[in-house]
C-alpha cells in the first residue's frame, strides 16, 4: 500500500538531527537550542543533501509557537512582575527602545525602508525566554533578587512584543508593506476594529475563560485519568489559540499565552505543567527546527559586516542599556551585570516577529536571515557572557572608585533613616532577607515587641517596610557596609534566611569581624547543608523538614500525654 510519507520524514529526520546536535550543544555547554536550529539549517532546501518539506515544518511551527506561547503565559506572574515593577517595566520599554532605535538607525544606513527597520529593530529587541529561565536556573538564580528582575524585565518585553504581534497586521500598510488577507480597505478602521477584537477576546478570557477552563480542569481532574487531563489541558491550549483566531481575528501566540495564563489560575497548574511539558518541549523543537529551516548560510559570507553590526547591537547596544537603566535605578553592580547577561540574546519572540514582518512584505528573507545569524550567534556567546559576570564585577570593584560610588552613592535606602532612634538600634534582632521565611519571623518578633531591623536586596521590599515603620537597610548582605548600617556592631542576633552557603559564610565572617559576641541563627536550605554548617559551627542551624518533625512529634507526644491523661481520670 502506498504511504504519504512527508510528515515522517521531516518528523524522523529533524528529531534524528536535532538529537545529534543538541547533544553536542549540551557536551559543549551551549544551550540545546543552538542544535535544533542547526538541525533545521542542515535539513533546509538551503544545504545540500537531505531535504525536509519546509511548508509542513512551517505548520509543525505554528504549533511549536502555539506551546511556546502556552508556556510564557503559564510562567507569567503578576505578582513576580508587581514586586519588581518599578525596575521592570521602566526600564524593559526603555531598552526595548534603545535597541529598535539602535536597529532603525543600522538599517536605515544600509538603505531600507522605515518599514523594514522599525520590525527590524523590534525584533533585536527582545530577549529569548527559553534562554534566559535556562541560564539562571542553572546558576541558581531564578529565586534571587536579580533572578526575579531578570524574568520581570523579560515579562514585560513579552507583553509588549504580544502587543507587536497583534497590532502589526493592522499596521502594516502605514508602514509600507501589505494588508493581511481579509483587512478592510481602511487602515484606521482596520487598526480599530483590531484593536476591538483583541479588547474583546481578553474580556472574554478574563471574564469567562478565567472561570470556565479552571472548572472543567477541576472536573477531569475528580476523574482520576492522567491522559484525560494532559488531553485538556492541550485542548484548552490549541483550542483557545485556534479560537482568538478564527472568532476574533487575534494572532493564535495572543490565544495560547491567555490560555496559558488561564490555565495557570487553575488549583491544578502545577500538574497541569508538569504533564503538557514534554509535548512543548517536543514542539519547540520543532518550531526551533524549522526555522533553522529558513536560515541561508550563504548570509555570513554575503553580509559578514551585516551580521556583526547585527551582533554588536544585541550583545553590546542592548546589555549596556540595561546595565545603564539598572544603576540609574540605584540597584548594585552585580544586578546590573546578571540583568546586562540575561537579555543580550534574541530569541523565539525574534523569530515569530520575522516570519510575520516576511509574510507581510515588511522584511526581506536576507533581514530574516540577519536576525537568525544574530540570534545564533547571541544564543552560543550567552553563557560565556554569565561566565565572565564574576569577573568583570571582581575587576571592576577592583580598580574603579566610580564603581564603588555609583552601588550606594546618594541612595537613601542604603542607609537607615535619621528618624530611627539610636536606643532602638541597640541589641536589636538583624534579619538578613525578607523572604517567606524572614518575613514570619519579622512578624512574630514585632508582635512580642522585640526590635527588628531587615538587610534586604529588593528594593521595592524596603521601601514597603519603611512605609510599615519597620527599620530596613537596602543592599546585599555580603557587602560590610549593609551590615554596618543594620548596626550589626551592637546587634544581639543575626537570623539569615535560606541562601548559597559561600554568602552565608561571608554574612557572618563580616558580623563576627564587627560584633565578636554576636549569635547567629541560620535557616538550611537543604539537609546536606545544614549537615556542613552545623559541621563548621557558624552558628544554630534549622532546616524546615527537621523543624516540622520535632514540633509534629511534639504534638503527638503531647496528645498521647492528654490521652493517658484522661484514661487515669
């Protein structure tokens, strides 16, 4: 019997390829991802020898964009962003201004339309997601400070890149290109009724889908079957993505990040991401694989210089804004470097903006592959750019003065305010971190009366806490100065909240440098590091799990206590 064999090829052959790739990727410390694409340029009509059918692996995509929307709007937290947002949302639309004018500019001078350049320069603007949670998650950094600005600064470039999404179709006549099919001959009235569409179909979500989706969740859930759950958590995902689309005309990337942060309000978004997420890794590769697929290599020897300006904006023009607009908003050096290396890459939101800006007429196929080459290229750097952080902070704290100056020059949350009396910093409780943990405690001594001042690096948090009337000092506690300014010198205790064991080891040298007599209480983040500080005697150490046992095997004892108690009587 005959078979149509095209899908299986392309499925066989780019898994088989990107499976090859992403193995020597990961060997050489790269990110998977540069494989897949790899793969796809070397099964592209482009290369010579196997050749993969590019207009199914062009519709593989639409779905590996479907998930990989589905998965940004399932990590999006609007609580993640409000906590960071005075820092995030300033300065990601200022960098993300910065480096489509930085792209605009470039391209202007190599004589393109406006058009061109500002989807050009949009698409150099936005960081990849998949990248970034990659490289600070394999740092441990996802949970810090800087980790929480990084993925901030990275939801709002999101959105606004939603937004491109959305309102480029509408748009794209003004800006010299063609209309989509089915636009109406006005272009106002077109941006309008876009722009009532997309009101629409988030009212719709937040109002109905907010509701609806969570409930039938809950409903397969009481089932008790793992794949009829996986199958509608997909199906809502696919199904709302294809319905922005076909009911009210919104790009399906807007469907599935709605869907996605649907889902996520669900009491079963956990579960629910841990079953889809082998599906969406699969399908982005896919959609990594096909547009590897629509790369030309012969770009880096036409456009060398090209591709170099291309990489110079992404890589130099976009961290230096950000490191820039970090400093400028008081944080530390370090952040500003961990921010600086997080977004110098572009991504799968590059990607998609490209494929659409060609479908458009708004980009050529050589402005796709400038962006594809910069994107390789930015992608491979990335981790030797969080390798060189360490450094470059080292180097710099060395040998400028400036740089010193500009972590805690003139900034008043560094330092205590005047108002806070001199007899209240007096065997006073430091805490260093306002986490879950420093936070309860913080509580419970402030309920008893006890004095209380918190070192702590957010500062968003500080400022809150001194709008409470809660003493709080903004800075990193490893620095001597954050300490001194929490008084540490006439301190009883120091409490340091769950963190990396090397800074937990610096926070007390300096305390015990500054206060000898000082005790110092320690929260483990693990049972293996308890074990090691306990070994060193740094201080009293607790660990969660161990604390739960002793106060439920208290409980326990107390109540056979009652029991017998009442057995006697």
């Amino acid at each position: 019997m005959p078979h149509d064999v095209d899908l299986i090829i392309l499925l066989a052959v780019g898994f088989g390829v990107a499976l090859f790739f992403g193995y020597i990727a990961a060997r050489l410390r790269l990110p998977p991802l540069i494989g897949y694409l790899i793969a796809g340029i070397i099964i592209s009509p482009n290369t010579p020898g196997v050749e993969a059918d590019i207009h199914l692996a062009n519709q593989l995509a639409e779905l590996g964009v479907m998930f990989l929307m589905f998965g940004v709007g399932m990590h999006f937290s609007l609580n993640d962003l409000l906590l960071v947002r005075r820092i995030a949302l300033p300065g990601a639309i200022l960098q993300i201004a910065v480096a489509t004018l930085l792209g605009i500019g470039v391209s202007m001078l190599w004589g393109w339309s406006f058009g061109s350049a500002l989807v050009f320069g949009l698409s150099l603007s936005c960081a990849s997601t998949v990248v970034l949670l990659k490289a600070l998650g394999d740092r441990g950094l996802l949970d810090s400070v800087n980790g929480k600005i990084a993925v901030g600064w990275l939801l709002v470039e999101d959105l606004v890149m939603v937004l491109v999404l959305v309102l480029l179709p509408a748009t794209a006549v003004l800006l010299g290109g063609k209309a989509p099919a089915g636009a109406e001959g006005n272009i106002w009235l077109t941006l309008g009724i876009t722009l009532l569409k997309v009101i629409g179909f988030i009212a719709f979500m937040l109002i109905v889908g907010k509701r609806v989706v969570p409930i039938i969740m809950q409903f397969v859930a009481r089932l008790g079957s793992r794949e009829l759950f996986t199958l509608t958590v997909v199906a809502a995902a696919v199904s709302i993505a294809y319905g922005s689309y076909a009911i009210f005309g919104v790009s399906m990337a807007l469907g599935a990040f709605f869907a996605g942060m649907v889902v996520k309000e669900s009491d079963f978004s956990h579960r629910a991401e841990e079953e889809t997420l082998p599906l969406r890794e699969i399908f982005s590769i896919l959609f990594f694989v096909s547009v590897g697929m629509l790369f030309d290599p012969h770009i880096l020897i036409e456009r060398p210089l090209h591709i170099l300006a291309v990489i110079a904006i992404i890589m130099v023009g976009k961290t230096l804004a950000a490191m820039a607009l970090v400093l400028f908003f008081r944080y530390p050096i370090n952040t500003a470097l961990t921010v600086g290396a997080s977004l110098a890459q572009i991504g799968e939101f590059s990607f998609i903006l490209a494929t659409l800006g060609v479908s458009l007429g708004l980009l050529t196929l050589e402005a796709q592959n400038l962006i594809l080459a910069g994107a390789l290229f930015s992608i491979t750097l990335n981790s030797f750019i969080f390798s060189a952080i360490e450094p470059v902070q080292r180097w710099i704290r060395e040998r400028s003065h400036l740089a010193r100056l500009l972590e805690r020059s003139g900034d008043p949350l560094a330092m205590l305010p005047d108002e806070v009396d001199q007899s209240y910093l007096r065997d006073q409780v430091v805490i260093v971190g306002y986490g879950g943990v420093g936070r309860r405690i913080t509580e419970n001594l402030i309920n008893q009366n006890i004095k209380v001042v918190i070192a702590e690096e957010n500062r968003e948090i500080v400022e809150k806490l001194r709008q409470a009337n809660i003493a709080a000092v903004s800075g990193v506690a490893t620095e001597p100065g954050v300490l001194i300014q929490a008084h540490i010198m006439h301190a009883r205790l120091l409490v340091i909240s769950p963190m990396d064991i090397l800074d937990i080891h610096r926070i007390v040298d300096i305390a015990k440098q500054l206060n000898p007599q000082i005790q110092v209480l320690i929260c483990a983040e693990s049972k293996e590091e308890a074990a090691v500080i306990r070994d060193e005697h740094i201080g009293e150490v607790f660990y969660a799990k161990e604390e739960m046992a002793k106060n439920m095997s208290h409980h326990i004892l107390n109540q056979i206590e009652l029991a017998h108690q009442s057995t006697h009587h």
